[in-house]
C-alpha cells in the first residue's frame, strides 16, 4: 500500500503545475514546478527569495491575501507575475484557506501559466476583430456558400453590392437570383469542385431591382470542421472598369474605321470615290448599330444636290425617289437647323419639340438621330448623320465625334475630287487636241493619198491623149474634191475650240458615197468591181462633213482592196433608218477578216489583217472608229475568212 505523504510528494514535484503553500509572512512551500516556472534553480531559493518580489505589482499580493482571509480562498484569478530575470507572465491562481491542528493559518495554491494561451486567444479576437473591420470596410462581396445549400455567410458590402438593405435579407433569398442568368451558379460551382478555385471570372450578376452589373469572382473550394464543402470567395464590381474598357475599345476601332477610310480614299480614282464613300457609310452605320447613314450635300448655288446613304437590311429609304424636290426642301429647312451648331442629336425625337421637322422624322420611324454640318467656306452646305429606327439610342459624344471627322475627311475628299476633276479635263482636252491633231495628219495623208494618185493618173492619160474629154473632166471633179477637203480640214485644226462647237452640216447619204465611187472610178473600172449603191435619195444626217466622207472613203477604198476575187467582185453600200439611227453599210465577198484571232485589236492604229501588196499603213480602221464615235455613232463588224466583210455604222438621226 502506498503510502499518502510519499504520494502526495511525488505528485506535487511532477506535476506541470506549481504548488505552493504560503502564510502571512511568505511562502513556506513550493514544488518544483514552481522554481522552474519563477526561475529559480530549486525550491529553496524560491522559497527564500520570492515572495511580494514576485508580483508585477507588489500591494497585489496584500489585496489577494485580504481576499483569502475574507472569502477563504478564489479559484482561476489571473494575476500577473515577475520572473527572477524580470520578465512577465500571466498566471491563473487558485488557493483555498486551512488551518493545521495547532491553529495556525495558512493557504495552498496552484498557479498555470497562462501566457500562450492568452496570446492565442488575443490573436483570435484580434483576427476575429481583423475579420470583421474588413467585411465592413472592404470595397468588396465577401461569402461563403455551399454548393447545394447556397449562401451561409455575406458581409455588408456584398448586401450593398447587389442592392439589398441587409445581409440577412440576401441570406433569405435564392442564390440563383443574384445571377443574370441562374445556369451560371450551378455551372461556376461545378467548374470550382473540379479545378479547386477559380481567379477573376467574368460574371454579370442581378441587383435586387433587376439592374445587372459585371464582376470579378474569385473563389476557393475549402473543407469546414462539420466535413461539408464550402466555396469562400469574393466579387468585385468591374462594370466601370469593364465600360472603360470597351470605350477604349471602341475608340481604338474607331481610329482603325477611320484610317482604313481615308487611307482608301487618299489615292482611289475618282470614278471609284461615290462608291467608296457609300462602302464608308457602311461601314460607320454597322459600327454603331445605325439602321441609316447618309449624307446630303447642296451645290454652292443650291441648284443640285448630292445624297448618298446606307440603308440597314429592313428598313425603309431616308427619301423618296420618286420626289426628289421634296427631298430638297425638307433638307434645305433641316440645314438652317445645323447653321450655329456644331452637331444636332436626339437620344429620342420625343426631346424636339413639335415642329413639321419633327413629324417628317416621325414618317422616317426615326427613334434616334445625330447629325453634324458639312461647311465650305464657312457656311453650311449639307450634313452627315445616323438615324436609329429598330431601336432608340443613346446618343453619345463618339458618335458625334465620328460625324464630325468622317465630315472633316469627306469634305477634304471632295475638295480634291472637285480639283482633280477639272485637271483631268484639263488634262483629257489636251489628249483630245493632241490626239485631233494625230487624226488630222492621218486623215490629209490618206485622203489626199487615192486623190494624188487618181490626179497623177489621169495627167499621164491626158498627156497621150489630150482630146479626151471625159478624163478632163474627172480631173476637174478630183481636183474639187481635194479643195473641199482642204477647206473641211482647216475647220477640224481649229484646237481653240471643242469638237462640238464646230459646225455640222446636213449631208446626203447617196450624194457622199456617188462622190468618192467617182474618186476612185479608174480603179473600180479597171478592177472590174460592180459597186451595188442602195440608199434613198433623201436619206440625209447632220455631220462633220470632212469626218463622214473619211469614214465611207476607208470603208469603201477598203472593200476595194480586200472585198474581192477572182471570181467575185461586188461591193455593196447601204443606208437606211433603223429606230433613231442612220445605217450605212459596206460590205463585199472577199476575202474577210478571222475576228477570232483579230476580233479585239481590228480598230487599233497600227494593226494589219492581210499581207497583200496593197496592205495600208494600219491606220484606216483606227481613224474610222475615231471618227465615227466624234460623231456620236458606233461602228460594228461581220466578217467571216473567205466569205467576206459587212462594217455597219450607226449615226444619230437627230
């Protein structure tokens, strides 16, 4: 059997806690535990050194004994300690009041540092603490939910954040209504079981009132004590940051919009610039969501006026076609409108007040508009705009600022087509005088060429024979011929003044051709030819004298040469009215022209189909064509190798 006081030694010198007995003057008692917790070297010394020296503050120790002798001892009293080395700790102090058997009174006492403990529980409530400053003062929604159960905790930020009045009413309600669209709750939560977490998800969420706004979600998946799953996480509003960044967006899409607009109008031609600016408006309509793009321009007197627009796919014309004067006065009046502004747009044209300007957009189904001026010289001259029918829209400051650069570029574009325009006139008079002048040369070599040659003929007749008459007089004739072709060419090197202004003259059809078959009589003769005329003696057009007996000249000395054979030798000249043309035609049964090979360069200067001796310069055809269209006609061809050629030329009738 153990013996008591041997027990009760060994406890109190192994047990963690120190033990002490004390009276009025001192401690008369303490294990060993309570030297190492005091730092002494053993119980003797701290029986012998420690006593009011080891309180942090020294009356404590009185105010503790009063409270023994009083209430017979306390339990769990923190009371603050000194160690030998003067460092501190807390000590948690239990001590009952004995008496021994010869009345003397005295108390025994443990004493538990409770220092660590202490700093874990102040570190948890300065973290609770910690905690809770940042749920209230942190700019973001703080939770905690459960993938089944949805919400268990939100702080107040997340209860403002989606417009509730409390965290217990957003607690209350179901998790899938703070989702625009409640698929994505449960499609978020499965995609955080599986990858663990998620970091700055893109999510647009409902408000209370059923305004929506988009956030950052940044979530974990965690273990709670109770063994449940739980997503801890956090929202951050980036709705503004998420509107600057599609501002910054649509500007830079807007730069890009308009330089790929100008760099494409810089150098285009400027036959191809209405259709470019058309494609332009395009594409500033789409990337506004317009439904109509337009732009109307007056000339400088008000006397025409241009207009080019881009119409959505559905939506009715910006104007009638089939009055186009209305058009123009409706916007002439809307132009006084833009005359002191620098731009005119209506979210909503229930904004304008009522006004037969307001009604004309009515009948338009404007919703929404914004229009900018165009200015030349200062004043206003037309406007470039957007109109919103499906739908209204917001009018904002980058679409005006898109009116007016779009504005600025056209009217640069203009001023420079307006000056190209007239260099290239410039430029293409001087060709044609230029070019005049070539036909010119062309047409007093070749035409005097037959001529000289009949007339050089005819003098070597005349000089063996000198009483032939009939020769005498087709000298006479031939000799004519060349002054009224000298005369006619002298009109066409006037340079001063246009083709148009040169003077035409009504010419017989029958009385042309009968000339130039005269010219060339000698040949014809001797070549054995039948020329077969069929044209009615009134037949008649107002031409170019000099240009029309050219044309029937090449054509006919050209049927001379190549349209016959040996054994077929007719040339046939035609003329007659077809609709609102003059038709004169020449054809043969020669030797033709293989169009398949020669078809696209037959009326080039310079180009040849036969390689007989008497093969031209390759000018005639060339010359032809340009004649006949100076004279506002068209020539046509059918010829077929060895079967002959039909040339057709079609001359106005008026």
């Amino acid at each position: 059997m153990i013996k008591s006081d041997r027990f009760l030694a060994s406890v109190s010198q192994n047990i963690s806690e120190a033990i002490f007995r004390s009276n009025l003057q001192g401690l008369v008692y303490a294990n060993r535990a309570f030297a190492e917790m005091f730092g002494f070297e053993d119980e003797e010394h701290a029986i012998r050194e420690g006593t009011n020296s080891l309180y942090q503050k020294p009356k404590q120790r009185d105010e503790l004994v009063e409270k023994i002798l009083h209430e017979g001892g306390y339990e769990n009293e923190e009371v603050g300690f000194l160690r030998k080395d003067g460092t501190e700790f807390i000590g948690l102090v239990s001590v009952v009041l004995t008496k021994d058997d010869a009345g003397a009174i005295f108390w025994d006492g443990t004493i538990r540092n409770i220092s660590s403990s202490r700093d874990i529980v102040r570190k948890l409530l300065d973290r609770e603490q910690m905690l809770n400053s940042i749920n209230r003062n942190i700019n973001e929604a703080i939770y905690r939910s459960r993938q089944e159960g949805g919400l268990v905790f939100v702080n107040e930020e997340f209860a403002k954040m989606f417009g509730y009045p409390s965290a217990e009413e957003v607690l209350s309600g179901d998790v899938h209504d703070l989702y625009k669209d409640p698929v994505d709750r449960d499609k978020i939560g499965k995609e955080i079981i599986t990858k663990e977490s998620i970091n700055n998800y893109e999510v647009e969420f409902r408000r209370k009132d059923g305004s929506t706004f988009w956030g950052y979600l940044n979530s974990i998946k965690v273990q709670g004590h109770d063994g449940k799953v739980y997503f801890d996480g956090a929202i951050r509003d980036i709705t503004r940051e998420k509107e600057a960044d599609e501002l910054a967006k649509k500007q830079a899409e807007m730069q890009e919009l308009l330089i790929y607009i100008s760099s494409g109008l810089i150098n285009l031609p400027i036959e191809e610039i209405d259709e470019a600016i058309e494609l332009s408006l395009q594409g500033l309509g789409e990337f506004v969501n317009a439904d109509r793009a337009y732009i109307f321009e007056f000339a400088e007197d008000q006397s025409s006026m241009d207009v080019f627009s881009w119409i959505g796919k559905g939506i009715s014309s910006i104007y009638s076609e089939k009055d186009p004067e209305k058009l123009r006065n409706q916007v002439s009046q809307y132009l006084q409108n833009l005359t002191d502004s620098q731009h005119y747009c209506f979210s909503t044209i229930e904004e304008m007040n009522e006004s037969p300007l307001k009604s004309a957009f009515r009948l338009q189904e404007v919703q929404s508009l914004a229009n900018v001026p165009l200015k030349r010289n200062g004043n206003v001259v037309g406007c470039v705009g957007f109109d919103w029918v499906r739908k209204p829209h917001n009018v904002e400051e980058v679409d005006t600022l898109l009116l007016k650069l779009f504005a600025d570029m056209y009217m640069n574009i203009k001023e420079r087509s307006s000056r190209e325009t007239e260099l290239r006139q410039l430029f293409n008079t001087t060709i044609e005088q230029n070019q005049r002048l070539k036909d010119f040369s062309y047409i007093t070599s070749h035409n005097f060429r037959s001529s000289v040659a009949n007339l050089m003929g005819l003098i070597s007749i005349l000089e063996e024979d000198r009483t032939n008459e009939e020769f005498f007089q087709m000298v006479k004739e031939t000799s004519l011929k060349l002054n009224l072709a000298i005369d006619s060419i002298n009109d066409l090197l006037n340079f001063e003044k246009d083709l148009a202004s040169l003077d035409k003259k009504e010419c017989n059809l029958l009385q042309v051709v009968s000339d130039i078959v005269t010219l060339n009589k000698k040949t014809i003769r001797d070549k054995k030819i039948e020329v077969h005329t069929h044209i009615p003696s009134d037949l008649s057009v107002k031409v170019l004298p000099a240009y029309l007996q050219s044309v029937m000249l090449n054509l006919i000395t050209n049927a001379i040469k190549y349209g016959i054979t040996r054994d077929k030798r007719n040339i046939y000249v035609e003329g007659k009215m077809e609709g609102a043309f003059v038709v004169l035609s020449v054809s043969d049964e020669g030797k033709g022209i293989d169009l398949k090979r020669y078809g696209k360069k037959l009326f080039r200067l310079g180009s040849r189909f036969h390689t007989s001796k008497e093969s031209g310069h390759g000018m005639g055809l060339y010359i032809t064509k340009q004649q006949v269209e100076a004279l506002g006609g068209r020539i046509e061809v059918e010829s077929e190798v060895n079967h002959g050629t039909k040339f057709k030329v079609f001359l106005n009738a008026k």
